[in-house]
C-alpha cells in the first residue's frame, strides 16, 4: 500500500513537472512576440517568469530523480526515465537561455521578419506542446505514445522550412544588411530551431521507452 502512494506521488511530481514545462513553452511564446513588437515591459514580465519557472522545475526534477532511485517497481525502466528527464532538461535550458539571449543580445530583426519568427516559434513550440501528453502518458497509458509523438516529428519538419525560409532570406535578399547582423538572425532563427529538434530527441525517447514497457 504505502509503495503504491509513493509511486502515485512521484507519478503526481512527474506530471507536475510536465506542466511547469508547457507553462514555460507559453512565456517563451509570448516572450518572443513580446521582442519582436517592441513590448518591453511584458517581454521584462516574461524573463522574470521564465527564471522562477526553470528554478521551480529544476528543483522537481532533481526530487523525482531522486525519487527513482527508491522505486523498486521502476527498477527496470529506471535508466530510460532518467535519459528522459535529462533530454527535457535541454528543453526547459533551450527555453529559458535562448530568451535571455534576446535580452543579453539585443538583435536587431527587420520588422519584414516579424511574421517569419513568429511562424518558427509557433512550430518549434507546437513540437513541445506535442511532446509533453505523450511524456505524461508513458506512466500511465504507454501504449498510446506512439500515437500521441506523431504530431512532434510533423512539427519538427515545419520549423526546419521557416528557419531556412528565415536563413535564405537574410542571406539573399537583405542586401541593407551587415554581414555580422545576418549572421545574427541565423543565429537566433537556429535557437528556435532547436527547440523543435530537442522535443524531437525526447520523442524518439519516448518511442523506444513505449516498445521496451508494452513487450
């Protein structure tokens, strides 16, 4: 009985921290847009939330690693759970460094950008939000992973195009542009990018996890 408690705690901790992610998933969002448009002080609010959002996750995470280390139900799994936690470490890192990147850089990115970024982030962000139910579900209900991670690889692809859009167009068409400020938008537009590409690696996680559970 009071193994059960426990690993419904831990489960409870688990889908916690999952939550605290997608929580910061919609301050980078709207941090981002808040840059782009020039709203200083909402782009301000969104750093200070996106900081006690990554210390109040680190803080859960290291308690449910510990946790795991005493669940003996978990034994088998137990390496695979931790390979899990550590690739959605770089997407909570991912989150919280590349918009205080913004802050720390201050890049300047043509208001013709604007829409273009936006689209990347939304992608990249959707790759997230699509990863984190299916994240929750191997705990509970890991025959339905498979399913739910299709959307991450399909939202990966699409924030690849805009980044590349982003790329081609600074590099072939903003000739107004510094050498050093294009490769500043590369830069950014790659920060994005990556986000997808890291809920990518937690999909493909979670894909080989939901076969080794249901053998």
């Amino acid at each position: 009985m009071f193994g059960r408690k426990k690993i419904n705690k831990l489960i409870d901790d688990i889908d916690r921290y999952f939550d605290l992610m997608d929580q910061a998933v919609l301050v980078f969002k709207d941090g981002v847009r808040n840059y782009l448009y020039s709203n200083k002080k909402d782009f301000e609010g969104n750093l200070q939330r996106m900081s006690s959002l990554e210390s109040e996750s680190e803080v859960l995470r290291r308690e449910i690693e510990n946790s795991l280390y005493t669940q003996t139900a978990l034994v088998r799994s137990r390496g695979d759970v931790m390979r899990l936690f550590e690739k959605t470490r770089n997407i909570t890192g991912i989150l919280n460094d590349s918009l205080f990147q913004f802050e720390i850089e201050t890049p300047f990115i043509p208001s013709e950008l604007n829409q273009e970024f936006m689209k990347l982030t939304e992608f990249s962000t959707l790759a997230v939000e699509a990863v984190i139910p299916a994240a929750k579900a191997y705990f509970r209900s890991p025959e339905t992973v498979p399913d739910k991670i299709s959307r991450t690889y399909f939202y990966e692809k699409e924030a690849v195009k805009y980044s590349q859009t982003i790329k081609r167009s600074v590099f072939h068409n903003m000739t107004d542009l510094k050498l050093s400020e294009k490769f500043h938008l590369r830069y950014f537009a790659l920060h994005i990018e990556n986000l997808s590409k890291a809920a990518e690696n937690v999909a493909d996680q979670l894909a080989v996890m939901a076969i080794r559970r249901t053998m």
